[in-house]
C-alpha cells in the first residue's frame, strides 16, 4: 500500500509529494469550480504560482462562513459525477451546517486512512471492532471502498458490529454480548458509557479505545483508560475536510499529520508559527474532488513538535489540539442526549441557519436559533417539533436572534447540569 510506504519517507520526499499535489488541486480547483475560480481571479493567482509548498501562504485562505454562503453548485466541479457522489451537511461545533459532496475517490481514500492507523495499532484481520452509535447519530456514510469491495471490505462485513440505540443501558447489554477487542467510538460516547457502568456497577473491557470527534482532554482519556482497562488512541478529524487529518501515534508521542493526503499549516495573524509554537489551524485536502477544500480555516489550534517521533515515522507530527467542545443534554427520565444527536436532529432544518443550546442546572433548555426570514415560521415550528421528540418533558424555550457569536470558547451544545449518581 502507498500510504504504507509514505508514512516512513523523510520530511524532504512528502515535501515534494505535498508540492505536486496542491499544484494539482488549485489547478483543479481553479479549472472546475466557480467559487474557487472566482476567488483566486480576484487576488490573481493559481498553480503557476506555487513552486514549493510554502508558496501556500500566496492562497486566499476560507472560512466556514465563506463555505456556508456560496451555494454547493458554485463550490461543486463542473467535472464531477455528481451522480456518484453522497451529500453530507457539517454542522461542527457552531451551529452552522456546511454541505459537501463524498465522491467514491474521496470516500475510498478515507478508507485507507483508517485502516493504516488500525494497523499501526496493532488491530490485526478477525479483531472484533465494536462501533458505537445512538439512535439518530449520522448514518455511516457510503464507503466505496470499505463496504462494497476488496479484502478490507469482506473484513469489515465479517468482524466490524454497530448498532443503533437510544439509552447506555442497551448499548450496554451490546457490547456485553459483542465482546469486541476493539471500541471505535466518539470521545463523548466513550466517557458516557464510562460514566454509565460507573454509577449502575456494571463492566466492560477492551483491549483497545479508539476515539475520534471531539478533542479528547487527559482527563477524558484517564478516565475511559481506568474504566475499560484499555489503551486508548485518538484520530482528529473533520467530516468536510475529509475525514481523519491527525492520527495519534502508537508511541503516545504525539499526531501524526496525513501529510500525503493533505497540508496542515499552522498560523498566527496568517504567518506560519515555529516549532513549539501554538497555532491556528489551516487544512488543504489533497483528495476530495467533487468539492474541495484548500486553505480552510479550521478554528482549531496545534503546536508542531520539532523533535522526530520516536516511532521512525516521517508524518509531521503535532500536539496539544485544541478545539471547542460540547456536552451531553441531560433529561428528566435519567437519559444522556449525545450533542452529536442534537447536531444531527437540528442541522437539516431547511431554513434554520446557526442555533445554540444550552441547558440549565434545573435540566431546562433554552435555544438560540438564527433563521431565514422567508423561512422563519417554519424553521421554528421545526426546531419547536424535533426538540420536544428528542428531550421529552423538559422545559424548552427557544429565541429567535440575528446574531450568535462564535468566541474562542464557543460550544454549540452546553449544559451546567450535573448527572445524579
């Protein structure tokens, strides 16, 4: 596999394959995609101007607010089967959906992300990896590659189980049945079903944790690591980029950045950061096609690490993400509503354009909706609905604002409600 191969290469060999593959996506970019096209024709300038990867810096960069904007046709290339393309909406942790094609290249290329970090992690063919979902999380999206054909998609079918519930209790009872080696699930599902067994007496164990969303703070990782008594490995990723942009190293020494596949840059008032630093975090992704993503500012921070890792790997590596963070909702029956169930119920709301939630101590919930005024009523009424069937009995009060800022700290799904024990 060449993405086998790449990860041991030297930092001067992914350089060159980094150069040749952003002078391939702003050509492309450029040539096919009219929001693309538009923006470099305004500040002049396209591949011709990039002769090493630096020359980055020389690339307007793009916000999500410039993504949510411009409408999916103008950000679509006119040279894709759109036909064999998925639509996806990313709501990340602002409240603010994103839409964006996964073409079977793209979607395939995440497939071998993931299965060169299983690898490196020692999850070896037959492994039961146990995947853990709640009723109206994200569907799996399509996966050409992982799900449809190949020995990687037979193995999939044979050891990979998921399931859909609605409560800890049944997910639980699952996994206990299940017995998988390997638990490939959300930071946040991991320290719910921790906080679950604790307070119901109950145990599970893997062999190993494998985390992705959220970022995942020491205290999380403590915790999950002490409960399961399992190792446990973290991915960064996010879903309009692409999928996985950092994979943790088996090493624990830090992230390793897909540099193959994509080009992190870390920024300060838009000047790259030294080694040690902390920085904004940029992302061009190399192999989504049908609606790319070049020089997206994540609203995430990293600081690289100079020193190489001890693993002999070539990947970049970085460390001490930070990003913002959201809570569980809790209800009057005892449940825990994942946020990733409140982003997936709210966001395709026709209409509704940014919304914040926030729960009280006393379990009520106010939220913050910004919506299209010709769409406005029922935008509301939506929100008013799936609220009511996703909550149940708790007190709900919903305001209709014009602005919600985003500061440094922003979560879109907060609660200072604490879980009885």
């Amino acid at each position: 596999m060449w993405l086998q191969r790449t990860q041991w290469m030297s930092s001067k060999q992914l350089s060159r394959i980094q150069t040749k593959q952003l002078r391939h996506i702003v050509t492309h970019a450029y040539q096919n995609v009219l929001f693309y096209n538009q923006v470099y024709k305004r500040v002049n300038v396209s591949a011709n101007n990039i002769s090493k990867v630096t020359d980055i810096s020389k690339i307007p960069s793009i916000a999500r607010t410039d993504l949510q904007r411009a409408p999916l046709q103008e950000r679509t290339a006119a040279n894709a089967d759109v036909a064999s393309c998925s639509l996806s909406r990313s709501s990340g942790t602002t409240g603010m959906p994103v839409e964006f094609l996964e073409d079977p290249f793209s979607a395939a290329w995440r497939e071998a992300l993931m299965l060169r970090f299983l690898l490196a992690y020692g999850v070896r063919p037959f492994d039961r990896i146990g995947r853990a979902r709640f009723w109206g999380s994200a569907p799996a999206r399509p996966s050409y590659l992982g799900e449809k054909q190949g020995l990687w998609g037979f193995i999939r079918r044979k050891v990979v189980r998921q399931q859909l519930f609605v409560d800890f209790a049944q997910q639980y009872d699952f996994l206990s049945r299940s017995k998988p080696d390997v638990l490939a699930a959300s930071m946040y599902y991991s320290r719910g079903l921790a906080r679950y067994c604790e307070s119901a007496g109950k145990q599970l164990k893997f062999r190993m944790i494998l985390t992705a969303g959220e970022i995942l703070d020491d205290s999380t990782r403590k915790l999950i690591a002490d409960s399961f008594e399992a190792e446990v490995f973290d991915n960064y990723g996010i879903e309009e980029v692409g999928g996985s942009i950092a994979w943790e190293c088996p090493s624990h020494a830090g992230y390793h950045v897909n540099a193959e596949s994509l080009l992190v840059e870390l920024l300060r008032n838009g000047e790259p950061v030294q080694a040690g630093e902390i920085g904004d975090l940029y992302v061009t992704c190399f192999h989504r096609k049908a609606t790319p993503i070049i020089r997206y500012e994540t609203g995430d921070r990293a600081r690289y690490v100079k020193d190489a890792c001890p693993c002999g790997r070539g990947l970049p590596l970085i460390r001490e993400i930070q990003g913002r963070v959201m809570d569980f909702i809790l209800t009057t029956d005892g449940r825990q509503v994942s946020p990733h169930m409140v982003l997936r119920t709210l966001t395709d709301i026709v209409g509704l354009e940014q919304f914040k939630v926030n729960q009280n101590e006393d379990l009520s919930i106010q939220i913050r909706i910004r919506t299209e005024s010709e769409k406005r009523e029922a935008a509301v009424k939506q929100v008013q609905r799936r609220c009511k069937d996703l909550f149940g009995e708790i007190p709900l009060e919903i305001m209709e604002v014009e602005e919600i800022g985003v500061s440094e700290k922003y979560r879109v799904v907060e609660s200072r409600a604490t879980p009885s024990r």
